[in-house]
C-alpha cells in the first residue's frame, strides 16, 4: 500500500489545509515511510503470542457500591465559597 500526491491533496481538502508542491511531495514521502515501517510488523512472528488489549496488566479496582453515612451539612458547607440554606450558592449561568 502507498500513498499518492492525489490521496494527499483529498486528505488536505477534507481538512482544508492549503498545502503548496513542496508541502504535498513532503507529506507523500513521509506517509509512504510510515506504511513502509508498519509493513515490517507484518513480518514479525506472532504465532503463540496472545493478544492483549493493553501493554502493562490492569486488574478491576472497582469495589462494591455499600450505603455510607455521608459528610454533615456543615462539614460540607466550609468548603462552599458562598452558602444559602443550606445550600451552595453559585454565580448565575443565564440572565
């Protein structure tokens, strides 16, 4: 697979980039060699080599929902830069 001028000038039309001559003959000479590497990994044996979704082994550290008694009112409140009721005030959004 490589790529051409013409797959470049699309791209760049998708993306509406204005790429001179030497901008588009630069960007197909860098892309051609990026496909090229990623050709070698098609020689690599993989047979046996299971596939993962993630380099480094993650476990789940997820931990069961359990009913807590929460923070008191007040505790909460010397947090909030404003408060009214009970509540936590906040600047207006709309007018």
């Amino acid at each position: 697979m490589s790529i051409t001028k013409q797959d470049v000038q699309h791209v760049a039309k998708l993306a509406r980039l204005n790429l001179s001559e030497t901008e588009e003959a630069q960007m197909t000479e860098q892309l051609n060699a990026i496909l090229q590497y990623a050709e070698k990994l098609n020689e690599l044996d993989t047979e046996g080599v299971e596939p993962t979704t993630h380099v480094l082994h993650v476990s789940n550290v997820m931990r069961e929902d359990e009913v807590r008694e929460s923070l008191p009112i007040e505790k909460v409140m010397l947090n909030a830069p404003d408060e009214e009721d009970g509540q936590i005030r906040v600047p207006a959004v709309l007018e």
